[in-house]
C-alpha cells in the first residue's frame, strides 16, 4: 500500500468573479470556507500545505492551522507550482478551496484510493462518473505541474498521464462557488434540502 498523500490546497485565486467579495470568506455554517477547506483537509492528511495571496485577510483564519502556507501571486500554474514545491510526501492531492461539497469524508475517500491504486493520477468524479476535482498526483509528476503555464490547472499532465477514477458522492466533485449567483443558488438548494421531510 502506498502512503496517505499531502494535501494542497489552492486558495490564492483573486476571486475576481465575486465581484468585490472574497467567496473563500463565505460563511457556511458561521465557517468561513476557507478554513472549512482547511479543516477538512487537516482530519484527511498528515501535511497540508495551503497557497494564499500575498498579505491576504484570508491567512488570519488560519492563524492556528497546523499547516504550511505558500504565498503566490500570480495564475493557478505558479500556485500550483509553489504548493507542489512545499509538498514533502511522495504524492498530493490538490484540492480547490471553493468546493463546498469536498469535506474530511471526501478527502480521505481519495487518501484512501490511493494508497490501494497504482496509478500515477486520481481524479475524482461525480456519482455519474463526470471527472471532478480534487485530483492526487505521484511526485513522478511533479516537475510536470511545476511547468505548467497561465491559468488552466493541470489539464495537460492529467490528458497526458490518464486518471484513475474515484467516484465521490452527488455532484460533490463539480460543485464549485465562484459568483455570488453560484452562492445564492447553492444555498437555495441547500435550504430546500434542509427543508424536505425525512423520508420524502
């Protein structure tokens, strides 16, 4: 069996698309997601290693996390490339921050599949099979993701190497939260859903 990976989480994203807000400071849950990010990833993983903005209000939520922070400004590539670097473990799984739907039982589903796969890439899927995110990757593949160019993740070494799927519960790998439209619908069904009898 192969060892547990680190998780890297990307949240050095300027979230242009909020228009003014920071959607990784969205509460849920009176949790802001950043730090439900975080959290999640510290109960799946023995090291985690988190890319931020420079001097970003989102570091202070973080203050106590036992994590490595990696300060990047520029696109996904260079922070991908600086948390890849900051990774000590032989394999990451990079996690985007603004996926509410990835928690601890998420996580260590795909911590889980890799230490029983062979494969030099997990990506995770919708129940569907839709790939999603997030995606573990051997540090084989490392210097590959560190050359990566401009703001397209790592599409071409996943195109490049395959992927063996984990299929994730609903559509947990798909749903991310980068407008305040995906915010309010997202929270509108999640109210609806609270609402529903339990055995409706």
């Amino acid at each position: 069996m192969r060892p547990v990976p680190s998780i890297l989480v990307l949240a050095a994203g300027r979230a242009t698309r909020m228009r003014g807000a920071d959607k990784l400071l969205e509460e849920i849950d009176g949790t802001p997601l950043i730090l439900r990010a975080v959290r999640a990833a510290l109960r799946a993983a023995p090291e985690v290693v988190v890319t931020l903005p420079p001097a970003s209000p989102r570091r202070a939520w973080l203050a106590d996390a036992p994590v490595r922070i990696v300060e990047v400004d520029g696109p996904m590539s260079a922070s991908l490339a600086a948390g890849i670097a900051a990774v000590t473990r032989d394999a990451a799984t990079v996690h985007l921050a603004d996926m509410p739907g990835i928690g601890a039982p998420e996580l260590s589903a795909m911590a889980a599949a890799w230490t029983r796969a062979d494969a030099p890439i997990l990506r995770a899927t919708a129940a569907d099979g839709t790939p999603g995110q997030p995606v573990t990757f051997a540090r084989s593949l490392f210097p590959e993701l560190a050359a990566l160019i401009g703001d397209v993740g790592a599409r071409a070494v996943i195109a490049r190497h395959g992927a063996h799927p984990v299929a994730l519960p609903a559509r947990a790998a798909l749903t991310d939260l980068d407008t305040p439209e995906d915010w309010a619908a997202w929270r509108a069904m999640r109210r609806a859903a609270d609402s529903k009898p339990p055995n409706s």
